[in-house]
C-alpha cells in the first residue's frame, strides 16, 4: 500500500499544461529544454508504471466491524478450474 | 365429488319442492357450502383484477372480473407476502385458490393461495414494475452517473470468490493491465442471501473507502440466478454509493436493475475487464501522442531560435558589408591616388628631362661636341678667355670634345682673333 498512487488525471494535466506552455513558445531555450525533460519523464514514468506488473489482489472481510485484507490466492482459483 | 356428480345433484334440488322439504337459511347456506367448497377447491381462475386494497390486517381483498361476472377474493396476509410483484387494479391474474362461502353474508369467494400475472412470469412482473417505480424516483437517471475514473489503480470487486467471473477478470487483467490492485469481496450472488450480501458488500466498501472503482459482477446464468441484481435494496445500495459503480452481470441478453443503476453498465464480467484495459491501451496512446506534442514543441523551438539567429546574423552582415564597401572605396581611391601620383612623376619627369636636356644644351662640353676646344691656363686651370690672360712660354691645357691636349704658348696675339 506504499505504492505511489497519485492519479493518473494529476499526470496527464501536468503533461498537458507542459506541452501547452512549450507552445506558446514564451520560454527561452533552457526553460524549453528543462520542461521537454519534465515532459519527456513524466511521460516514461507514467508508462512504466502502466506496464508495471506488480498488482496484488486482496479478499476483503469484515469481523465485528472492522476490515481486514488477506491475500487473494489466484493459484487455488486455477486449481478449482481443473 | 367431481363435476359431474355435481350436475347430477341439482335436479334432485329443484324436484325436492314437491315433498315440500324447507331449509332454513342456514340449512341451505350450509348446504351451499359443503358443495361449492368441495367442489371448487384448488382451483385456477383467470381474471382481472379490480378493486385491490390491502387492510390494515395485512389481507388483500380484490375482485376478479371478465365481462360478464364478478367474483370477490382475498388473499390472506400469509399468501400476499410471498407474491413478488405488486398487485394492482386492472392486472390479468390467474389465481390458485378454493372457494370459500362465508355464511354471515351470504357470499362466496375465492380464498387465493396463489396469483401470478396472466402472459408474463410473475418475476418478469415484478422487474417490470419496480423498474418503473424506480426510474420514478430518478434512480436510473443519467444525471446521477458518475464518470468512471480515467484508469482504477485500485479494483473493487464484489462478487463470489469462486466464480467465474473473478477469475475472468483477474485473468484478463494480469495480461493486460497488471499494474491494477484488486480488492475482492466474496458474497453469494444468487439465492437467498445474495442480495443482501451485495448491498451489505456495497455499503463495506463505501466505509472501507480505498478504491476507484467498484465491480458488481456475475458469470451468466438463468434470469432466476440473476435475480439478486434486480432487488431493490440492490440497486438502492447502488444508487447510494458514493463510489463509482460498473455493473457487470451475467450474459448480452440480461439487462439487471443493477445494470440500469450503476455509473455504467457492461454485459459480461470479461466486458468489464475489458474496459480497464482498454482505458490503460487509451492513456499510452495519450502519453505517445503528448510525447509527439513534445518533439514538435522542443522542435518548434529550436527552430524558432534557429531563424532568429539567422534574422541577426543578417542584421550583424548589413555593417560588415558597408565596411567592405568602404574598404572598397578606400581601394579605389588608394588606385586613383597612385595613378594620379604616376602620372605626376611621370609628368615632372618629363619636364626634368627638357630641363636636363637643356642644361646639356648649354653645358661647354655639348660646344665642344661642335667642335670648339677649351682651353685652361696651367697649372691653375683657369679658362683662359682673352690671349692678355696669357704670354709666351705658358703651359695650357685644351679640353677637346674628346680628350685633351697640353701645349706650351709660341706666341701672343692681343690685337687678332
């Protein structure tokens, strides 16, 4: 649950908002290349992270109230399958 | 006793005035009773309904009609809680149910056990008209909808842990967009229980907040499996959610409540996975398109400054041009001048040589060159130009044209040439 969840949204705005300010062409050169850069690795983080393959799948249940997690086991479900 | 029997048994009725047999009213009602009430017991009537209210007890009266006849029914508390659609004038029923003759009024009626609607399943029914009053109450009402996030990073699932709609979409999301959590909730999603363990599990999530976005799901089945999702507190637990909510059950054909409430609505569980991946394929090809974006920019950029550099390397050339120019000039002027300065010694040169010439005219030796000699008294070399100057005996010298000649004086003539 440590993973780094900030929405995707947040992401593409800023990436917009980059290429906007990049065209109005009011920056000088190092500006434009410091924000390409941002562009640029804000766009390779944003792909890796869809690409990562780290996903966890959790049963949630809920005793007297209170949830706890537990961890899915997609094993056993093939297992039944058979 | 059968119908039959029954039509046997009247004519004895109507010959008894003869033996002058009298029945009281309550002889003849009782009598009416035993034999309408075993005669029409367990039996189906179709009719329509009119005049339903329900009393206070929690019986329903009603009445059945066809054109031509009435009957009166009631359907006890009891009967009337197990039906699943709602009752209500005009209906086309059939009822199960006995005749029943109640004495105190003089009336029959039919006790009904049993009524579903005529032409449609009784669940049909009961979809058809809580559909209705919940689309009255604005429950499906687009305005409601919620937009589904760009892309869940964390999946709520609601559905049964061993079915096979949680392993469709585990599958089809592992393959395509794995960077997905999911977060699962087993419930029962058909029998009894199974609606109000969907709308509890919708109500867990809710409090339990950490998703995006929530799947209601089930694998198909018969529309009787399916019913679950069409219950009220289902779709009212929908409707409350705070969350995003995909409804995804059962096959293409079954549109469910839950299906008409949710923020959106997919025919299959894999349907529904699908989306996801497809939002994930959707948000690259945003990244790759905004990375085109950015070449150009960056591109547009360096050109621009690429140009300007050009327009100033323009504006720096204009002056180097006129110092060439100038330069020009100065060579032209430096070639004039040095033309001019030629032609000036060359003119003075001239007139230097006239002038030399001339001097050469009148120099002694250019005489001498004619012929005439000179001669200097030695050895002072004084040019002797009277013969006084000289007397017998001097040494003189005689320059001639060329060479000269030393010569002693013989004789002096002062008065001759």
């Amino acid at each position: 649950m440590t993973k780094d969840k900030h929405s995707f949204e947040e992401d593409l705005e800023k990436l917009q908002k980059i290429v906007d300010e990049l065209a109005k062409g009011k920056l000088t050169l190092a500006e434009s290349i410091k924000k390409y850069e941002e562009g640029v690795k804000l766009i390779k983080e944003c792909s890796l992270r869809l690409n990562e393959a780290q996903r966890k799948v959790q049963l949630l249940t809920k005793k007297n109230g209170k949830f706890s997690l537990e961890d899915f086991d997609e094993e056993e479900l093939a297992e039944e399958e058979k | 006793m059968t119908q039959e029997n029954f039509k046997l048994f009247i004519p004895e009725l109507k010959t008894s005035p003869i033996n002058k047999q009298v029945y009281t009213v309550s002889q003849v009602t009782e009598e009416m009773k035993l034999l309408l009430e075993n005669n029409f017991s367990n039996i189906w009537v179709e009719g329509e309904v009119s005049n339903f209210k329900v009393a206070p007890s929690g019986h329903a009266y009603f009445s059945l009609k066809d054109e031509r006849a009435l009957l009166a029914a009631v359907m006890f508390k009891r009967a009337n809680r197990d039906i699943k659609f709602k009752l209500e004038d005009g209906l086309k029923v059939i009822c199960l149910g006995s005749i029943n003759v109640y004495p105190a009024r003089g009336q029959h009626q039919l006790i009904v056990e049993k009524i579903e609607p005529k032409g449609i399943g009784a669940r049909q029914l009961a979809f058809e008209q809580l559909k209705k009053k919940l689309f009255k109450e604005g429950l499906f009402d687009p305005a409601h909808k919620k937009p589904l996030p760009l892309i869940p990073l964390r999946l709520g699932i609601i559905t049964s842990r061993r079915g096979a709609a949680i392993r469709d979409i585990l599958g089809i999301l592992k393959k395509g967009a794995p960077f997905v959590d999911v977060i699962v909730r087993s419930v029962n999603v058909q029998g009894e229980l199974a609606a109000r363990q969907i709308a509890q599990a919708i109500r867990d999530f809710e409090q339990f907040k950490e998703i995006d976005l929530l799947i209601i799901c089930r694998g198909g089945g018969s529309s009787e499996d399916l019913w679950s999702f069409n219950e009220e507190i289902v779709a009212r637990a929908i409707y409350n959610c705070p969350l995003p909510v995909l409804s995804a059950v059962g096959h293409q054909i079954n549109i469910t409540l839950s299906d008409l409430v949710a923020d959106m609505f997919v025919e299959t569980p894999t349907a529904a996975a699908k989306i996801i991946v497809d939002k994930k394929n959707n948000i690259l090809t945003e990244l790759e398109g905004q990375r085109n974006n950015l070449e150009k920019e960056i591109r547009d950029v360096v050109y621009e400054l690429k140009s300007r550099i050009l327009e100033l390397k323009h504006l720096l050339k204009s002056p180097m041009e006129r110092l060439l120019e100038k330069e020009q000039i100065l060579d032209d002027l430096a070639d004039s001048l040095l033309l001019h300065y030629r032609h000036y010694l060359d003119a003075t040169g001239q007139n230097l040589r006239t002038q030399v010439a001339r001097l050469e005219a009148l120099s002694p030796l250019a005489i001498l060159s004619r012929g005439y000699s000179l001669s200097m008294l030695m050895p002072g070399a004084s040019i002797i130009k009277e013969s006084k100057e000289i007397k017998k005996g001097d040494l003189i010298k005689t320059v001639l044209a060329k060479g000269a000649l030393l010569s002693s004086v013989q004789e002096v003539f002062n008065d001759k040439r």
